[in-house]
C-alpha cells in the first residue's frame, strides 16, 4: 500500500502558519518553537514536517516504550488492593492538564509544557519514590554514583530508548525534566535564561556525581518552571484524596489554617493555586506564588510528609520492597558477572541494546537502568522467579 503525503508547499505552509501563530500570540517571555535546540541534527522531508518541535517532541515521548510503562507504575501507595488509587500515568496527565491551564493564561508554549509534563517521571523505578531511595542506595554502594529519577528520565529518552540510540530530544524539553524536582517548593522561579547546552550537560552529570544535586537546579524556560510548580500542586491534592480513599486519614485532620487558605479537596487545591500564580505571574518573567499561598502549601506538605507518606500504615510496607531491591541488583550483578544468558537482564534486556550501550555501560548501571525501568509487576514477578527456586533448595 502506497503511503499517503502531503504536498511539499502544503506541509511548509503549514508549519509556516504554526510559527506565526506563536508569535501572535505568545507572551515575549515565552520559548518559540523556532527556538528549539537538538543535540543531533535531525533531517524530516519537509512533506512530513507540519510539526513544531516541541509537540514532535511530546509525540515522541508518548510512543516510547518508557511511557506505556506508566501505566503500572506506583505514585505514592503500593501494595494496597484499590483501582481508585492514582497511578504515575494518571499523575503525569493531571500534571500535564495543570500546567496547560496556567500556560494558557500565561501565554506560554503549551507545546513545551505537555512534552515536559509527559516525559517528566519516565525514570521512575518500580514503587515510587521509596524504590527510587532504595535503587540509589544500592547504586551508590557500587559505583559511589547518586540515582534520581530526574536525571534517569533524561537517561531512559536521549540513551535508553530505540535500543540505546535515544530519541534525540529538545535541550528545552530535556531541561525541564531535568529541573522538574517538585520535592523542593519556592515561592518564585526564575528561569535560568542564559542556559547553554553545555551547562545542561554539566548539571546532568552533577545530578550523578553530587548528592540532591537535582534539587537546586532551575529551568532554562518559564514552560519548565509552570511544570515544576505544577507537578506539586497535582500530586498534593491528589495524595490527599487517595490517603482518605485508603482510611489513612479523614478530610478533617487536615490543619483549619491550611484549609481556609487553600481548601481542603483536591479541586480546590488545584483551582486557589493555579489562580494564584496566574495572579502573581501574569506578564512577568518568572512564576510566583502569593506569601500566603506558598506558607500554606509548605504547611499542606508537611502535614502530609508526616500524616500520609510517613503514616505508619504506608510505611510498613517499606521493609518489603527493600529487602525485593536487595535481591534482584545483587541477582543481576552476578548474572552479568557469570555471562548467564539465561537470565532476563541478559535475555530479554541487554541483547535488545546496542553494541556502544554493552560496551561502554558499566554492570551497576545496567542493572540500575534494567530496575528503573521495571513497573511495579514485572518487578514482583521477577522477585518471585528468583526466589520460589531458593524456597525449593535449588541454585539460582
């Protein structure tokens, strides 16, 4: 069957129309799409090239193999039998709607912030954010490296992807993932606008070699910081509902003073926040939250640190899945070190990549990009295949 194109004048005067749009109608303190930076030339006939680089981009993250693990893959509960319970692949859309919202208003590159939103948790391990604690420990303990998710999604999208050859990206893009961390909140984000390439690659690299190195790193772009503040103000709502779901806690133990500023559901958090900012950052160059709403949302994340995600009910299961992580890096360590080609790092994983990712990959690493990548079954399951042989007193 022949494949259908479009007239080469048709295609340029599309995309043509796309870039005048921007200009149009974005703020001036916005990232044109014109303005996009690859770190590989990338050649598309033009007949195919309707495109603007940043919706490229997001196109290619939604159909990497990375992004239809999400759906399996844990945000904050695990091991609770509920389907009402948030999932990453939810968490990433809600980010993703959010951070539209506020770019619309704002006038911004809603382009740029669906690919950032989208991409930006595809280096999650297997069980959250305590499964990404425990595969830096081990990590760590082998190669004196620091594991983020932050810096593994950039890992799984330019390195990991298309059998080790990446998926060549935009720098903007790239750099909001990287930036994205949204355990540390400000009241304000200014945009490091003055960001190279290189400095990109230097903070990068620093997310391995220095510990919470990602914490304190700021994005090149506004789209970058609304989809910062915006992944806090999707999952702190959302966290809330599910521990209520879970009988973690009850609405009303949430503090009366957070609750009159901010509320006390997750439509209100999302709506008093999002206006918020809007507010504060309306034709500015930087992103803001009001004095008020920013103590409030610290002391909403405080509260929850110790009432939902320290919450003993949660916590316990933490024992579980360290012990899991333990025995599965060491398991594949020595199936690299004894060449067992019946193993699955083997078998089903490093075969599947390219002669430059086998060559230059140390075992750690490998085992670390295997784990991160897992979703939370596959994880069980491979667990289970190592250990009911030991149950039965066989070798593994």
């Amino acid at each position: 069957m022949e494949n259908t194109t479009l007239k080469s004048d048709i295609a340029k005067n599309i995309l043509e129309s796309n870039l005048k749009k921007e200009h149009k109608t974005f703020s001036k303190n916005a990232c044109f799409s014109n303005s996009a930076i690859r770190f590989s030339n990338e050649t598309i006939p033009d007949r195919v090239n309707i495109r603007p680089s940043f919706f490229h981009d997001t196109d290619k993250i939604i159909h990497s193999l990375a992004y239809t693990r999400y759906i399996d893959k844990t945000q904050v509960f695990y091991l609770f039998e509920n389907d009402h319970i948030t999932h990453r692949v939810l968490h990433v859309q809600l980010v993703s709607k959010i951070a539209r919202v506020i770019g619309r208003a704002l006038s911004l590159n809603e382009d740029l912030i669906e690919a950032i939103a989208l991409g930006h948790d595809l280096g999650h391990v297997p069980y959250g954010h305590d499964g990404e604690r425990k595969l830096n420990e081990l990590l760590h303990s082998e190669t004196s490296e620091y594991f983020c998710h932050n810096a593994q999604s950039v890992r799984a999208l330019q390195l990991l992807e298309q059998k080790g050859k990446g998926l060549n990206l935009t720098l903007q893009v790239l750099d909001g993932i990287l930036c994205h961390n949204g355990e540390l909140m400000l009241d304000q984000y200014n945009p490091d606008y003055k960001k190279t390439k290189e400095k990109f690659l230097e903070e990068y690299e620093n997310c391995w070699k220095i510990e919470k190195f990602s914490k304190d790193i700021i994005s090149m772009t506004l789209e970058g910081c609304v989809m910062r503040i915006s992944d806090v103000i999707a999952y702190i709502g959302r966290d809330l509902e599910d521990a209520i779901i879970l009988g973690l806690i009850e609405r009303n133990d949430i503090p009366q003073s957070i609750v009159e500023t901010i509320g006390n559901t997750n439509a209100q958090i999302i709506n008093n926040l999002a206006l918020d900012i809007i507010n504060n950052s309306f034709q500015k160059n930087y992103i803001k939250l009001s004095k008020e709403k920013y103590d409030a949302l610290n002391a909403f994340y405080e509260f929850s640190k110790e009432a939902i995600y320290q919450n003993p009910k949660k916590s316990h299961q933490d024992d579980k899945i360290k012990n899991m992580f333990n025995v599965l890096f060491e398991r594949y360590l020595k199936d690299l070190k004894n060449d067992n080609t019946k193993s699955t790092i083997i078998k089903y994983y490093l075969k599947s990549m390219s002669e430059d990712y086998r060559e230059k990959t140390s075992n750690p690493k490998i085992v670390c990009d295997y784990i991160a990548g897992m979703t939370d079954d596959y994880f069980n399951k491979e667990f289970q295949n190592v250990m009911i042989p030991q149950s039965f007193g066989y070798k593994v």
